[in-house]
C-alpha cells in the first residue's frame, strides 16, 4: 500500500535521513573506543575491527538491496531493513564482549545500507537531468549534517552514561524513523516496473553492471574523492585525541569544518544544475580538491599540528569533494535505466568495499602523523581525478 508522497523538499529530508544511518552507526561511537577498550578488555585494535566489521558486511550486503527493491518495491525494503536494523542496534548495546561486539555490528552493517542504495534509485525513478541533481544535492546537503552532529552526540553520551548509551541512541532513532517512513515514504515503482529475482537474470544484469567501463571509472571517481576525507573520519580518536591533544567532546572540531564544507559543496551543486554541465561541475570540484591537498601538505610542513590550521583544509576538500559526487553518481547509474536499483547496490557496494579497505588497511596505515594523512589525502585524490578523467573520455567515445 503506497503512501501519499511528501513534497519534493519532505522527501529530499526522508532520503537524507535514511542516508544517514550509515554515517550514524560509524561516527555516533567513534568517541567510545577507549571506553570499550576498557569495558571489555580489548585492544585497540581489536576495537578499531569493529568498524571494519561493520564496514565489509555494510558493503557484502548493499550488493542486494538493491536488486531486492528492484523485486518488491522501495519501500518493503526499507521497512524490514529498518526494523533489522534497530534489532542489531539492540544487540550491540548488550553485548559482553568483543566477540558479539563485531557480531552486532556485522549485523549493522547489513541492514543499514538499504537506506543509501534504496534512496538513490527512488531519486531516479522520480526525476531526470537537473531536477535529479537538485534533488541529490538537496539529499547531499541535509546528510552532511550527520557525520558533523554523530560523533558531538556521541561524545556527550559518552560522558555521561557510556558507550552502551550510543547504541540505545541507535535503537530509539531507528524507532522514530520507521514510524516516519511507515507514514510518508511513497512507493516510487510500481508493479509492472519490478524486475526479477532468478539466478540467472541476476547474473546477466551483474555482469553488465561490473563490465561498464563508464560504471567502474565513476565509482572509483567516487571512492577515491571520499576516501581522502575519509581517512580523517576513520583516524579521528588518533588525529583529535593523540595528535591535537583534544578531548572526547571535541569531535565537532573535525566534523564541524568538514560537514560545513559537505553542505556548501552540495548546496552550489544545486544551485549549478541546469546552468552548466555536470562534466564542468566535476571539473570545478576537483579544483577544489587540489587546493585543498596542497594547502593541506603546506601546512604539514610548515606547522607543527594545531587548531585551526590543521582542520582548515578539510573544509575546502569537502566543498571540492560534495560538489561532484551528485553528477558522478548520477552518471554511474544512467546507463542502467531498467535495474537503477541494482546498479545503485552495485556503486554501494564498490564504495563501501573501498570503505572497509580503508578502515583495516588505509587509515591505520597512514594516522601515525598529520603529515602522512595529508599526504594520503593528496594521493586518493589524485587517483580519483584520473579516474573522473578516464570516464570523461569514455562518455565522449562515439556509441
């Protein structure tokens, strides 16, 4: 049974939040490392593969969603994924030790990118060209808030009642925002629009998605621009605490410049739709980007670290970074008009992967100093700007 449809703005707002359970369930926690740690008696290391736990089951099963909503219909989906969700929630909250800890959050990972995956292919069964850039962007915009305020939530709840308060957060916000999507969220593809679910199909329609050279440069476009900020979001208890000395309720220190940065990038890629291309938006983001890397080196090696030079240049990157990734999204899932839920698992899953990479491999790699985050930033950003470059000449080849 469909809901009636909120306005384009109230619908934008929804996409944004269920978006956002992502975000939510990395950087609510972030905070409390040490206190787990402490709690149950584990390594920081061993705290840190909670994350990755998340991150890999997180990108194993946004593969699915997609395709499973291209079945039954976005809404069905994002109801059980919901409801799953606020169940794993629970789990984490209780659990005794490390062992369950990535069990629960493996959990978590599973059911929470149905938002992201579900949100972007409801955005294109609704709208074309610009008016789906306004409204990616929009979407862009209003989930920027949630890495900015997850980690300044997290911190106070920390302080003041524990780690196991983050994830009792988790399961009333899941609560309040399954009764919302059962009120409002409409049901964007109707019946003679669903697609099959028979190995065999599924197999063809993955393998034409996998082998579409514009499909892959443009995810890993994608991936890589995220990663140079991400690395920070993975290293931040090490980048705020140990590097920049600051407490567990001075998150808002990294997140703050950033999601402002995440939001001005979106709101002037809106404000761009329709007025030049999406090419030259790509193009003006990556200018964007290479300042910042390069201030961002500047400082490193001029400065010792310290506020406010130190979390400056991840402003600009995320201007750079926000104003391109509505257009490359977009342009990852056009050429696949008949499955734009699956091709939406399908980059989900390529940025998650790429994700969980960088949390077991990447950031630990690279949080052992300010200057050598800097540099990793430089360097994904590179490799994503020659990607954007390869799928650029790709879409100007005749065919």
């Amino acid at each position: 049974m469909s809901s009636p449809a909120p306005s384009s703005r109230g619908l934008a707002l929804l996409l944004a939040c269920l978006s956002a359970l992502g975000p939510f369930s990395i950087d609510t926690y972030l905070p409390s490392f040490e206190d787990i740690s402490h709690r149950l008696g584990a390594t920081p290391l061993e705290v840190q593969q909670t994350l990755s736990a998340y991150l890999f089951s997180f990108a194993a099963m946004t593969l699915w969603h997609g395709a499973i909503a291209d079945r039954f219909g976005r809404r069905r989906v994002i109801l059980w994924a919901l409801a799953l969700f606020g169940v794993a929630s629970l789990g984490c909250m209780l659990a005794g030790s490390i062992g369950q800890l990535w069990f629960w959050r493996a959990m978590q990972g599973v059911t929470a990118g149905a938002g992201i995956v579900v949100s972007r292919a409801i955005v294109r069964d609704l709208y074309d060209g610009a008016q789906a850039q306004r409204l990616m962007a929009q979407i862009t915009m209003m989930f920027a808030l949630a890495p900015a305020i997850a980690p300044v939530i997290g911190g106070w709840l920390q302080t003041w009642f524990g780690w196991r308060s983050i994830f009792a957060f988790l399961v009333l916000s899941t609560v309040v925002l399954w009764l919302t999507c059962l009120r409002l969220l409409p049901e964007s593809l109707p019946p003679e629009r669903r697609q099959s679910l028979r190995p065999g199909y599924l197999a063809g329609a993955y393998r034409q998605v996998f082998s579409s050279p514009r499909f892959l440069c443009a995810c890993l476009a994608l991936a890589l621009n995220f990663g140079g900020f991400f690395i920070y979001v993975l290293s931040a208890p090490v980048f705020l605490m140990r590097h920049l000395a600051l407490p567990e309720t001075a998150f808002l220190w990294l997140f703050g410049p950033a999601m402002l940065g995440l939001m001005s990038g979106s709101w002037l890629s809106g404000r761009l739709a329709g007025r030049i291309s999406p090419g030259r938006t790509v193009a003006l983001g990556y200018v964007a980007m290479s300042c910042a890397a390069l201030l961002n080196l500047g400082i490193n090696l001029s400065l010792p670290p310290g506020l406010p030079w130190s979390v400056a240049p991840l402003f600009v990157y995320t201007i750079g970074m926000s104003l391109a990734m509505p257009s490359l999204t977009l342009f990852a899932l056009d050429p696949f008009a008949r499955q734009r839920g699956l091709a939406a698992s399908c980059q989900t899953f390529f940025q998650s992967g790429f994700n969980g990479i960088a949390a077991a491999l990447i950031a630990p790699a690279l949080w052992g100093s300010t200057l050598s985050l800097a540099a990793g930033m430089a360097g994904l950003m590179l490799a994503g700007g020659l990607a954007a470059l390869a799928h650029r000449q790709l879409r100007l080849l005749p065919g």
